[in-house]
C-alpha cells in the first residue's frame, strides 16, 4: 500500500494554551484534522460560557487563512460550577463537553474538583441534558504510587460514577493502563476512551532507560509495555469505544528539561502520522479510519468531515526542534523517521 484516503479525522483532545502562543499551535493543531475538543485548563481555567466564547474567538482569529478547523470547547468544572452553566453550554451550540481534573492531578489543574460528592447535580444535569463528561482519570492521593494512580482512579472512583449516573457520557480521556482498557471494553455504550500517540509508542522504559528523556513525560505517565500493548490492541481493534485524542501539549523545551520539569508532549507536528506508524506496524491500516474519523463524531453524535485526507509512503523527519512563542519546543519523536507522510 503506497497511500491511505481517509475521512478527515478529528482530534478529541488537545491544548491550545492562550494569547501569542495560539499562533503556533491553533495551526498545528489544524494539520490534518477537522475539529479539535480544546481543553479548558488556561491560568485561570475556563470555567464559563462566557470565557469558552472569548477563547473561541481568539483560537478562531489564529486559524490558517481558508481553513475550516472547528474547536469544539469544553468547560472546566470546578467545586464551584453551578447548573445553569452546564444547561447555558449545553445551549450554546459551541460547547461539547466539560472536564474532570482532580484538583492538582495534572498541568493547570489545582482549582479542579476536589471531591466527586461536590459536584453531584452538575453531573445529574449533565446527564439529563446529554453533556459529555471529559474525565482524567487518576487519584491525586500521594500514598498512591504514580504508576498506579489510573487503575486506582477506576477502583474508587470510576465504577461508582457509571453506577451512580448510568446514562451520563464519560469519556476515560488518555488511557494509558490494560485495567482503564479492560474497564472501558466491558462498560456500556455511554462510556469511551481516547489514546494519545505517545502511549501507543513509548513505554516508560523509553522514557528512564540509558537516561531521562524529559520530552516523554505526560500525565498520566507512561507505563510498562504489557500496558502499552493493551492501548495497541485497543486502538487498533475498530471497537467504537476508542477513538483519537493527542493530548499535544505544547511546554517550552526550557520547561521540560528542567530540574522540574512539566508534564505534556507536543505531538500536532506529526499527530496523524504517528499513529499511522503504529496502525501500520500492527497491521491493521484498515482500522486506523475508524479510530481516527469515526468512531469519535458517533460518540458525539456529530457528522463526519466531508473532506478528506491522504498519507503517502514517504520517509521524512520530525523536525528537531521548532519555534514556539519567542522560545523553543521540542515537538514529540523529534528527529525521528516516519515512514508516512499526510499529504497536502
Ligand atoms: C497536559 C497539559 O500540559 O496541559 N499535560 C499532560 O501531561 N497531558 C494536561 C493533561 O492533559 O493532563
Ligand atoms: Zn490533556
């Protein structure tokens, strides 16, 4: 197979931060996608529909002349966050989700939720009204290893909210364990996951091994490979449950290689690609427009693109570096050979 046409896919997890950096990364986030659900964790978060359209407005005032990206926005739900917001972003026409962090559990996260109990008629409400719950799915209790805060997250909290909410739409948002694969599998049609590229490439053995490679690390982190193989036979198994979602996150290449360096991996420079090369080396082209282009508009209940998108069999190379704001980013693989190339 010399080249793949695909339905253009979409991407159902990014970060696009805010103000001048919206000029390198809405375009990145525009190559080879259609639409993008933009997460909310700005300093300080987007927590309103009022801020959701501001940030929309400046994400669409940075798009590539011609272009038709569409971000879809997502509020960030807090301690806080009443009910007539979720039914005002469920009436806006440009809202399609709201997120879940645990407060401190990732990047931007410290006014996330503090306890599931706080939020209980926003989630009945987002039932009632069909708003999809955007969920990272890891405990933040520090008696818990960092390696097993997602299977941990499942067992506390994640079995009793499907129990509790049983028609709410969760989406178990960059899964990165063979429990977190298992669970969504074997859970109701409510309930899907994405997968980033980097969990479908790495394991934490490419992250510590001969030395550490700041620019593998993502919350959640990287696992062991018995981990990162249970992603690939999801990803790659046309189950409609999982779907697409990079979760590119741009930090500064100063940031990274720091003595505390932040969490996030900027993979839009060579998102389709990426998980091209995986769907290829697991033999299973012929499922990769399924994960990337349909799977997730059904679970949104939107159309599909009517455009589309080529890759081709054409060695090149991420570039090594790139330039990001007035600095420096490092953008996920760098360097590295890919054996498809989108076509333009
Ligand atoms: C994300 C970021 O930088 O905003 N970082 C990450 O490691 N994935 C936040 C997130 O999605 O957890
Ligand atoms: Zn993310």
């Amino acid at each position: 197979m010399a080249k793949i046409t695909l339905i253009q896919p979409d991407d159902w997890h990014l970060h696009l931060r805010d103000d001048s950096a919206l000029a390198t990364t809405v375009p990145a986030a525009t190559r080879g996608f259609g639409r993008g659900i933009v997460m909310p964790n700005l300093k300080p978060p987007v927590t309103s529909v009022a801020e959701a359209k501001a940030y929309r407005d400046r994400i669409i005032a940075n798009r590539p002349e011609g272009s038709n990206w569409e971000p879809l926005m997502v509020l960030y739900l807090t301690d806080n966050t009443r009910t007539e917001e979720i039914r005002a972003a469920a009436d806006s026409g440009f809202i399609y989700g709201c997120k879940y962090y645990p407060a401190g559990a990732t990047t931007n996260s410290d006014s996330g939720v503090t306890d599931i109990a706080n939020i209980g008629d926003v989630l009945e409400t987002m039932q009632e009204v069909g708003m999809v719950l955007q969920l990272h799915g890891e405990v933040t209790d520090e008696t818990i290893d960092i390696f097993d805060r997602e299977a941990v997250f499942i067992e506390r909290h994640l079995i009793n909210l499907v129990a509790q909410y049983p028609t709410l739409k969760i989406i178990f948002e960059h899964i990165t364990t063979q429990q977190a694969a298992n669970f969504v599998s074997s859970a109701g049609d409510n309930i899907a996951a994405t997968i980033t590229p980097q969990h479908l490439l790495y394991n934490r053995n490419h992250m510590l091994v001969g030395g550490i490679r700041p620019h593998l690390f993502c919350l959640p982190i990287l696992k062991r490979d018995i981990h990162q193989k249970a992603l690939i036979k999801a990803a790659v198994s046309g189950n409609k449950k999982f779907f697409l979602g990079t979760d590119s996150a741009p930090h500064t290449r100063d940031s990274k290689e720091s003595c505390c360096g932040c969490a996030g991996c900027f993979s839009h420079p060579a998102a389709v690609e990426l998980y091209a090369e995986v769907f290829d080396k697991a033999g299973a082209m012929d499922k990769l427009e399924a994960f990337a282009s349909t799977n997730g508009p059904d679970f949104y209940n939107l159309p599909y693109n009517n455009t589309s998108i080529s890759l081709k069999k054409e060695s090149w190379e991420i570039p090594s570096s790139l330039p990001f704001d007035g600095s420096e980013i490092i953008p996920l693989a760098a360097g590295n050979k890919l054996s498809w190339r989108l076509e333009s």
